[in-house]
C-alpha cells in the first residue's frame, strides 16, 4: 500500500519561510545585470537570470568574514554578475547594454523592488571603468548620496517597489568604451546584537553611461519644444459673430470692433505658428508647454535628466512620468 506523507503545521511554516527566503529584492531602474535580460530589448543579448532577486553572495555563512563578490556572487564562485561575467556583457555590446544615460551632477530616480523585507538599509556605489578590459573593484566604488546628503535610504516596511533618489558626481562622466556601474548594497537588520556581518546583504550592479550627450541628436528639432501660438481650432472664425454676441449695430462695451482680431488670435507678427510635437488641444484652456527633451532621442526622463536608451516607444509611453522623444 502507498503511504501518504503529510506536513505537520510547523513543517508547512518552515517550508513556507525557506521559499520566501529565496526571493529578496533587485534593482529595477536602472536595470541590474541580472535583471536587464528579462526587458525585450535586451533580451537577445543578455541571458535571463530567473535568480536575479537572490544576489546574496551565498548568504550569511559565506559572507560573515567579510567576502562576498562584488555583485552579489558568491566569493569563492563564478563572478556571473561582474563584468564579462555570464551578466555582465558590456566588453561584447557595448552601449547595447547600457541601462539608463544620465548627467553628471544630476540627481537619479531609482527603483528598488523588496519581495522579502529584511529591515536595514540601502546604499549606492559608482564605479567607473575606463576601457573594456577594465573590470570594477571594491575600492573603486565612491559612495553615494541622496539630495538631503544622507548615504543610506532607510527601507520602510512592506514587501513592495520602493523609489528613491541618489545624486551623481558633477565631475564623473563616461561613455563610449568607458562606462560606469552603479551598484545597489542592501544590508538587512533583522538579526540583533550582531554587526554587519551577521546580517544578510545583497548587491546588485547596473550599467550606465554618465554624460552630458545621452542620446545626442544634432538635428535642431532635438531642442526644447515651444507652445503653439495658433488660434484653437474651436475659435470662431474672424468673421463669424459669436452665437451669443449681440447684433452688430449693438456691441457690448467691452467688445471688440467687428474687424478687431480676437483677444486670443495672434497678432499680425506671429501668423507663422511655432510647432510642437502635440496636436493643439481642442479644448479652450491653454495647453501645457511640453516637457524638455534635452538632447535625448529615446526614452526621456525630465526630473532626473534621464534618458533610457533602446526602450521602445510602447515601453516609454507605458510609464506616464516618461516621455517619447525618438522617432515616431
């Protein structure tokens, strides 16, 4: 006869909590490298890492020396994150794999999603290698701050996506075959009355460009959009009375003389309209003036100055905080 085994209750929460151990948090914006290949774009040039959110370097009883590889492998094993590693293809592709541009000096929105929250804290760390065959290193990486000069981002409770801003270097910039990486260190706080090391920590690394040309464009039409000064197409006609104006041998006070323009038409100087990447709106508000595309030709992010390079334009119109400047 088959025998049936069941779990006991304590049995079920253990196993419970061993599977919810197995998934931690990553860095969602910019990508990590073991993240980026699950994105279309990059997908046919860095393979799929279904382990991305572990990055843990094995866990406590392999850091609590204090080893660990630098972007979250183990110390001891194959460095798959690191540069030229299974993960990290920017030798081989270059800016094809390259996550996010941003200024120098400018100030990042990141993103950071926690599936199993350990407390603690996070920190960022920008690294820059200068050439292909360089490859990041523990003490290459300067520790970054948020707006408020604050190093470490306290996480708040939840198992969530959590935002957070960090600011660049003004003096650090690099693209072409020089590229930077930013890592994400998140040290978890849940054991007590023990030191870092005796916490759980994970580190993400993510490729970027730092530059004052993210997706240049030399074609004047890169430039700032201005607001159209073209008459709403809901305007009557210069000739047409309105339907509610009084006969014409019996004006209001303050209205204008039958020949007078409009308030709202433009003068006589402006009958060429500047033109903008919207249509005019048919309502008879103003329309808002278009946010700044900088010199981006992609995927434009205007409180940081971002431009994501290679994101399709349903992928950018997907995020309403974004806005499409490449091709239509």
């Amino acid at each position: 006869m088959k025998s049936t085994a069941f779990l006991t209750p304590m049995a079920l929460i253990m196993a419970m909590m061993v599977q919810d151990a197995s998934a931690h948090g990553r860095l969602l914006v910019p990508p990590h490298r073991g993240y980026i290949g699950k994105l279309s774009q990059f997908s046919s040039l860095v393979p799929t890492n279904f382990g991305d959110h572990g990055l843990n370097a094995g866990g406590i009883g392999q850091t609590k020396g204090g080893k660990h590889g630098i972007c979250g492998d183990k110390f001891s094993g194959k460095r798959l994150h690191e540069t030229g590693g299974e993960y990290g293809k920017f030798p081989q592709h270059r800016e094809k794999v390259i996550g996010a541009c941003y200024a120098p000096g400018s100030t990042m929105d990141l993103q950071v999603q926690i599936t199993a929250n350990h407390k603690g804290y996070f920190e960022f760390g920008l690294c820059k290698l200068n050439s292909l065959d360089d490859k990041e290193t523990e003490d290459c990486f300067k520790t970054l701050v948020q707006p408020n000069g604050e190093k470490d981002w306290q996480l708040p409770a939840g198992a969530k996506t959590f935002n957070m801003q960090y600011t660049l270097p003004d003096g650090v910039s690099c693209d072409g075959d020089s590229h930077c990486v930013l890592r994400w260190h998140y040290v978890g706080w849940n054991n007590p009355d023990v030191g870092i090391d005796g916490q759980e920590q994970f580190w993400n690394c993510a490729d970027i460009y730092v530059s004052n040309t993210c997706g240049s464009n030399t074609s004047p039409s890169a430039s700032e959009p201005a607001m159209t000064t073209a008459p709403k197409p809901t305007a009557p006609k210069p000739n047409a009375p309105k339907p509610t104006a009084p006969k014409p041998n019996a004006p209001k006070p303050n209205a204008p003389k039958p020949n007078a323009p409009k308030p709202n038409a433009p003068s006589s100087n402006t009958d060429t309209p500047v033109t903008t990447d919207t249509p005019p709106s048919t309502s008879g508000a103003p329309q808002p003036v278009d946010p700044k595309c900088g010199k981006c030709t992609n995927c434009y992010y205007a409180p940081s100055n971002a431009c994501f390079l290679w994101w399709s334009k349903e992928q950018c119109d997907a995020q309403d905080v974004y806005r499409w400047c490449g091709e239509i």
